[in-house]
C-alpha cells in the first residue's frame, strides 16, 4: 500500500482537518506536561472505574461527536444550498452522509444517552456504583476505542460511503473497494461489543443494587426506561454483532453472505440490519423519555401523571419495537399481507406513544411549572415529537410509504423523533443533572439562548424537508438540477442548520463560561428535585451515598424531604465501604482492541493477531486477578462528609 | 366527492403552511390512478394527523400559560394526584380508533396497489433493469429496448418488472406512483398507469453509489395509436443492440437516451441471475455483471 493510499489526500478540506488534527493533538501534549497533569489523567480519569467521572466521559465524547457530525451535517447542507453545487464532488459527499449518520446514532447519541445513564441512574436507586464497575470501564473504553477508528478513518485510508445502513452489495467488496465499509464493520463491532455488556451492567444493578425500599413500581421514571433499555440492547445488539461480523468475512475474506454473485443475498443484510436498527431507534429514545419524565415532573412541582401507564407503555412500546422492522422496507415488495402486519404493528406504536404524551400533558396540569432551560427542552419536545409522530404514523401506511420512502419527507419525519426526542433529551438532561456532575449550574441565561436558536433553527431546517420530500427529492442525492422547484426550500433549511450550528457555538461557550462564573450549587439539590440522586452533594463523593438511604415511596427524595426534612445521616450510623479499585486494564485492553481493529481495516493480518493477543492476555490476567476492592473506614467517611457538605 | 371536498378543507392549513412556495409537484399532483389512491390516503391520514396536532398543542398551550409560576401562585402547592383512570382509558381508546380509522384503508390500498387499476384494458409489460447508474427499459412482446426513458400508452395498465444488475436502486415516478426497489437477483412489480398524455419525472429513491443522484428517467405517456406509431418508428430506425454494446452500457457511468430494436433479454435476464434461483450456473453470460463492475471510484474523502 502507498503512503498516498494510506492518508486520504487531494481535498483542502481534509488537509486542513489533519493540521487541526495535529495541532490539537500537540496541543494537548503540551497542556498535560507543562501542568504536570498526566498522572491525574492516569489516576483519575484513565483507570478509573466510578460510573460518574465514566458517565463523564461518555459525555465529552457525545459533544465532540456532535461537533463532528454537525459539521458533517452542515457541509452537506452547504452544498445542497443551490443546485448543481460544485462544493462537494459526489463521493465526498457521500462519505460524509455516511459519516453524519453513524455517528449520530452510535457516537452522539448512544454515549450521551449512556453517559447520562451511568451519572444518574446508580445514584437514583441509591446505590454506590454498578453491579460490575470494571466491566463498566471496559465498556466505555470499548466505546472510546472503536469512535476513534471510526473517525479517523477521513484522514486515513477514507470513509465509509454506502451510507450508515450500509446496504449491500453496495458496501461489499464488488462495489466498494477502499477500506471505508472496512472501518464500518470493524469500529462499530468494538463499539457495539461495549454497549452490549453496559446493557447487562445496567440491568444487573437495576434489578439487584436498588436501595431497600426501592419496589420496581416505586423506581424512578428515568431507571424504568433505562431498565427496558437495557432489554432492548441485550435482544437486539447480538444481531447486529452477527450482522458485522458477516459483514466483516465478506469485506475481508470474501465470503457471500450478502453479495450478488454465488448465491448472497443481500436482503439478508437489510433484514438483519433493521431488526437490530428499530429497537435501536427505541434504544435512543425510550430513556430521553425517562429524562423527560424528571424533568417535566420536578418542574412542574407535581408527581408523574399516570405512573403505572407510563411504565406500562415503555413495555409496550419495547416489544413492539421488535415486531416492527419490515417497514423499513416496505418497497421491498414482500408482499401485501406481509406489508399490512407491519404496517398495523407500526401504527400500534403511536398507541402507547399517545398514552404517554397525554400523562406529560397531564402532568402539567395543576402543577407549578418553572421555566428553567432543562425544562424548555422538556416542553419543546412535546409538539416537536408530536409532529415527528404524527408523520411516523403517516409513513407507517404501506400503501403511502411507497410514495414517501428514502425521499426528505422520510429525513424529516426522523431528525423531527430523533432530534426532538433524544436530541432535545440529551440537552435537557444536561442542564439539569450538569450540577451534579461538576457542582455548578451552567448559565440559565446562555442556556436560553441555545435553546431558543437550536429549537427554532431545527424547525427551520427539517419542516421544509417535508414538502421536499413531496415534492420528490430523495435522500442521499449530493446534487439537483435546476428547474425542479427544490431551491427556495432547501435554502431556507440551510438557514436553519446555521442557527443551530450557532446555538451548538453558545452551548459551548456556556460549558467555559459556567466553569468559570457560574452559580455554585451548595446544597446538592439545586431543582427542588424528586429522586435520589437529589439526596447527594453535587458532585458527590465517590461512594455517592454514605448509608444507603430507605425508599418509602415513589419520588423517594421527595418524600424524605417532606417527613424529615431531607436525607440526613448520623454519623454514629456510618459503617466503612466498600468500593472497587481502579484499574488500567480495561484501557490498555481496549486499546489492544483499536490495533486489533486497525489491523483487521487494512487487512493486515500481524498487527490484528498482535492486537488480539494482547486482549486474550488481558483476559487471562483478569482472570486470575486477586483484587476484591478496598474498604474505606469510617473516620476517612466522616471526613470527607464534612467536606462535601460544607456550604449545606 | 364530498368527502373529498371535505378532507381538502382540512388540508389547505397544512399546505398553506409554508406560504403557498409549495408548487403542486410529484406527490401531491396525481396524475394516475394509483398515484390518487395513494394521495387519497395521504390526504385522508393528514387530516387525522391534524386533529391529533390541533388537541396536543391546545392542551399544551393551555396547561402552560394557566398553570405556569407566576407571583400570585407563590404559595400554591400542586396537587399530588396519581393519574385518573377515566381520562387514561379515553386518551388510549381514542389512538386506537384512529389506527383503526387507518389501518383498514391503509391494508385495502396496500392489497389493491399489487393489481391493475383497470380490468378492462390489458396490462402491458416492461422489465426495468437498474445498473451503474442508468436506468434500462426492455418491452419483450414489442421486441425493443430503450435507456434512461420509457414510453407507455396512457389508460393502460403498466406493468414494470424490476430488477438490478448491481446495487440496490428505487424506481419511482412520483406523480404515478410510489416505488419498489429494483434489487440484483430478484424481479418486483410495480404497476402504474397514466391517465392522460404527458412527461413525467422519474429517479432512483435508493443510494446506488456515486453517481446516484444523476439516476433520472423521463416517462412519456402518449396516446394508444401515437404509442404504436413510436414503437413501430423504433423498430424500424433503431440499431440492434448486442452482447458487446450491452457490455458497454453496464459499465459504471452515466449514459445519455438509448433506443435498440431489440432487448438484451433474448441473452440474460438479470432477474433470474443469481444461483439462489436453483443454482443455475449455465446461464449463458454469466460473468458479464461481474466485468461490467470492476471499475471503482474510491479515491477518499
């Protein structure tokens, strides 16, 4: 291989990508050896195995991967500005279509969504880690890895380009030659092997790590969805990792599971694409559910409307996320009676759905409700949703679809749920839990002002892509001619990617600004809020609880703070705990995975078998590791308290 | 049509929505009867569509500016109410009625698109072969060929057979009706049929690589004589196509109109290529597809 097939050349674009990739890297270098800080990074980041600082984490990497792909986002809608653009060729563009969306989903909004989770949810149940805090740290670091491969592959060997469904045979070898689909099906394995095990780390800790108290019907509306979460992703992701790995003997050593020639057949992929890809979407949408469910009813000042309805519609609408995955193809031509089953179990979706709407709605009424930014986002979602919704349904009707599918009314249906829904959670539950990951609150003023641009830049982009779609422009064309009546539509959508591009600019600057001059929170519960995690200092201590507090009711806090005026500890109670200790393994391990997956990309088989080696040795030590944690006594326990609970 | 008339009352707020810079294009133009059908129903689900928006968003309105904090509620402590049975069965039973107001015509529709619209004229048939990045037209019992444009006779049933000799592609001509994908191995009807004269846009729906987005086909819809004139014009102007020509087209690229007085089904119909049909490998030509895809485009982002 030439240095020039190795490194992706010929764009300034991609030239100045690698320059900025270089200087930041530099830059980082120097930042981290003048303040003598790489040990701190080794010992408190790096190896660490607390579910907040690796929620934290999750969390940097979902913003740095909005960042990239809404940069992916707004060059594409740069060059759909005017038609026949010259900005982008055709293949530039279709690599950054493909990019745009897998990141979105598997490096956006999975971390972010399971970066909130690993903050939240233990400190919700009143627990003082997960079930398994190493594995857990092995899962993020699976994670790191396996986004890394697959960014680097714009300046390195290039991307991915058969989009993110990577339908074959499009993106096997007889019709994708480079290594782009290579990345594909190798990062989002690594990735996808880490999601797998956080969603039995998390379904572990939610069914037995729940303070005494704690019933399943008395759990936290966020802990519901992220229980049925994890569900989802222990049915659905092993399809996926059989689907890539299929994938990957096709890329890699030509076998025909999906090609055209010697009896592949690549449906098959799109079956089992989509039948991980639809509880997928749910995945990524049942827990902004959860998120708005706090948000809405702590600022609304009332309990969730409708409690056992809610928990029962995120059931319903889990299973049905399995039975579901043909409409992704009703074009297909499966037939009549097969496209009908779907299509009504499709609709049954807005059934639940709808239940769940009207509870938020209900949950409003009578209630106090204060405006703050976590709950601007909460509200926001309720008619954006609605009209994402509304729109599923529509293209839920076979018989319709055929008319809508793959055009922009299908784009616009699904930023309107996966933007008004996860995107809009994600930001809600960052203003709203952000104090109890860092201790201060980010600028409500700012956070307004996001707010406001990013919402109505996103109506301003995705509405008009409804009529676009009706008017018969298909997604992934990197090009239109003239004369087809598109322009004014899309030019105005391209407005509105600006402003939300300006609104992801002020989200940034309210990151640094709050860091420096935002109101500290003192008391640990800035929100007046709900649920456990409330109950803690903001951060907490490591061990998030010093005695595990009892559950007497839903929205436990709450009622602690109703009965005895808080959630209060006698120090004669405390007993020493104990905690996990820190390990490098789960990075070093990962990073065996990323040469592994780097080897397997170019096909150079030596580095993937060096790689491997080094992951069957990781194993091999964690099997035979003697650690069994560490206890902190009491004294250290009443010291730190003290600390913690200075301002209070 | 009363209703009709009724549900375009319901419509007009939709389509106004954006201050009328919506032209009546593609979808929301019929111009056959399986594009009505299907904009029937779109029309039908809008208005459902609309009255959902119209309570959520009034509740939503209301719930906000009544019950938001404001000064002279200070001291008022929300209720902690549970739920209410009563309400909870209605806002599920109600989803329910409108699924089931649209599922029925949803599955009627789905089933009757799979046959002609009319009876009382024969069908005819045109196989439709997807490649890198053209679209190839073979009318078997008129014995010609066409690329990147189709004549039909309108009032007459079409049926398209749809296949691909590579990537998976969408045919779709919006203003006669939605698409099926045209996959390698495999046939898909489609049936359309244009109620009067005219020229119609149509474009692959599904990414085909990279020059996917050039995939545009005009179909021509002319009279049954002006139609019969056309074919007999290309059976006797038209060059016949061969292997080597045939070859030739299928190479990635873009290729302008063709016209041929023959098919390239008289050699190789890709529809019935793969061996998962019987695993038949003395199909004549067999690598053919193979040759006419080795070329790649890759050269990074």
């Amino acid at each position: 291989m030439k240095w020039s097939e190795f490194f992706v050349t010929g764009e300034p674009l991609i030239y100045a990508a690698d320059v900025a990739i270089v200087l930041t890297m530099v830059g980082i270098v120097f930042v981290l050896t003048y303040f003598k800080k790489w040990k701190w990074l080794w010992n408190e980041w790096l190896t660490t195995v607390d579910h907040k600082k690796i929620g934290v984490m999750y969390i940097i990497c979902a913003v740095l991967m909005l960042f990239r792909g809404g940069v992916d986002a707004l060059l594409m809608r740069a060059q759909l500005t005017a038609p026949n653009m010259k900005f982008l060729d055709a293949q530039h563009y279709n690599e950054i279509f493909t990019t745009h969306g897998t990141i979105m989903i598997l490096f956006m909004a999975m971390p972010f969504i399971i970066g909130l989770m690993n903050i939240v949810v233990p400190l919700q149940i009143g627990a003082r880690d997960v079930a398994f805090p190493y594995l857990n740290a092995l899962s993020f670091w699976l994670f790191f890895f396996g986004a890394l491969l697959f960014n680097i592959s714009f300046v390195i060997g290039g991307s991915p380009d058969a989009g993110w469904t990577a339908y074959f045979p499009l993106a096997g070898n007889e019709f994708s030659h480079g290594v782009g689909n290579n990345y594909y099906a190798v990062a989002l394995q690594i990735s996808g092997i880490g999601t797998l095990m956080t969603g039995i780390n998390f379904l572990v800790t939610i069914l037995k790590m729940r303070a005494p108290g704690m019933t399943l019907m008395r759990m936290p509306m966020f802990t519901w969805t992220i229980l049925i979460t994890c569900v989802l992703i222990i049915f659905a992701f092993p399809v996926l990792t059989v689907a890539l790995a299929l994938m990957t003997f096709d890329r890699l050593f030509d076998t025909q599971f999906f090609t055209m020639a010697n009896g592949g057949m690549s449906m098959l992929w799109a079956n089992l694409f989509w039948i991980w890809g639809h509880p997928e979407v749910y995945i990524v949408i049942l827990p902004a559910f959860g998120i708005f469910s706090e948000v809405v009813s702590t600022f609304a000042g009332k309990r969730l409307f409708g409690y056992k309805a809610m928990v029962g519609s995120i059931v319903g609408i889990a299973f049905l996320s399995f039975i579901v995955w043909v409409h992704h193809f009703f074009t297909m031509g499966a037939g009549p009676a097969v496209n009908s089953a779907f299509s009504i179990t499709t609709m049954a979706i807005a059934i639940p759905t709808g239940v769940k709407i009207f509870n938020w709605l209900f949950t409003l009424r009578k209630g106090k409700i204060r405006f703050t930014t976590a709950m601007l986002w909460s509200l926001a979602f309720i008619p954006n949703f609605v009209i994402g919704g509304v729109t599923g349904v529509m293209l839920a009707m076979a018989a319709a679809d055929y008319q809508y599918h793959n055009s922009y009314f299908l784009i616009a249906h699904f930023h309107y749920v996966l933007i008004a829904g996860t995107v809009f959670a994600c930001f809600a539950g960052l203003h709203y839990w952000y104090p109890k990951m860092f201790g201060h609150i980010l600028n409500e003023r700012l956070g307004k002002w996001t707010f406001w641009l990013f919402m109505i830049g996103f109506n301003i982009c995705f509405f008009p892509m409804y009529f676009l779609g009706l008017m018969g422009m298909t997604r992934r064309m990197y090009t239109y001619s003239d004369g087809l009546g598109w322009t004014p539509l899309n030019v105005v959508a391209t407005v509105g990617a600006v402003l939300m591009g300006i609104g992801f600019i002020v989200l940034c600057y309210n990151i640094y600004y709050s860091a420096r001059y935002g109101e500290r929170d003192m008391t640990g519960d800035p929100w007046n809020g709900r649920t456990l995690e409330w109950a803690t200092a903001s951060p907490p201590v490591h061990y998030n609880f010093p005695v595990t507090p009892v559950v007497e009711d839903l929205d436990a806090y709450w009622v602690m703070k109703k009965k005895y005026g808080g959630f209060h500890v006698k120090e004669e109670d405390l007993k020493p705990i104990h905690m996990p200790s820190n390990s490098g393994r789960p990075f070093w391990m990962s990073v065996a995975f990323f040469v592994a997956g780097f080897g397997l990309v170019f096909k150079w088989f030596a580095l993937a078998i060096v790689g491997a080696l080094f992951i069957v040795l990781g194993l091999i030590l964690r099997s035979f590791e003697d650690d069994d944690g560490y206890y902190i006594p009491v004294d250290e326990i009443k010291r730190m308290e003290r600390a913690a609970r200075k301002g209070a | 049509m009363k209703r009709a008339r009724w549900r375009a009352v319901l419509v007009l707020p939709f389509l106004f929505l954006l201050g009328g810079c919506v032209e009546r294009t593609a979808v929301l133009n019929p111009q056959g009867p399986v594009a009505r059908m299907q904009y029937d129903l779109i029309m039908w689900s809008v208005g459902f569509m609309l009255f959902i928006i119209v309570v959520v968003f009034t509740l939503f309105a209301v719930f906000l500016i009544r019950y938001r904090e404001k000064p002279e509620n200070a001291g008022y402590e929300p209720p902690d109410e549970e739920g209410n049975t009563l309400l909870e069965v209605v806002w599920t039973a109600i989803p329910i009625l409108i699924v089931a107001a649209l599922a029925v015509p949803t599955v009627k529709a789905t089933f009757a698109l799979e046959k002609p619209p009319t009876e009382k004229v024969k069908p005819i048939t045109i196989h439709v072969t997807a490649a890198n990045w053209k679209w190839i037209f073979s009318y078997p019992e008129e014995n010609i060929e066409t690329v990147n444009y189709v004549h039909i006779p309108a009032g007459v049933p079409v049926k398209f057979k749809l296949t691909s000799v590579g990537p998976m592609n969408s045919f779709w001509v919006p203003e006669l009706g939605g698409q099926k994908y045209a996959m390698d191995g495999m046939e898909t009807e489609l049936i359309l049929q244009a109620d009067k004269p005219g020229s119609y846009m149509g474009r692959s729906a599904n990414f085909s690589g990279e020059k996917f987005a050039h995939m545009e086909f005009e179909v021509v819809a002319q009279t049954g004589t002006d139609f019969r004139k056309w074919v007999n014009e290309v059976k006797q102007t038209a060059p016949k196509l061969d292997e080597k020509k045939y070859t030739q087209i299928l190479k990635p690229g873009i290729v302008g109109r063709m016209t041929f007085s023959n098919t390239h089904l008289e050699w190789i119909d890709h529809a019935k290529q793969n061996s998962h049909h019987g695993n038949d490998h003395s199909m004549k030509n067999e690598n053919q597809s193979d040759e006419a895809m080795t070329e790649s485009h890759h050269h990074g982002e």
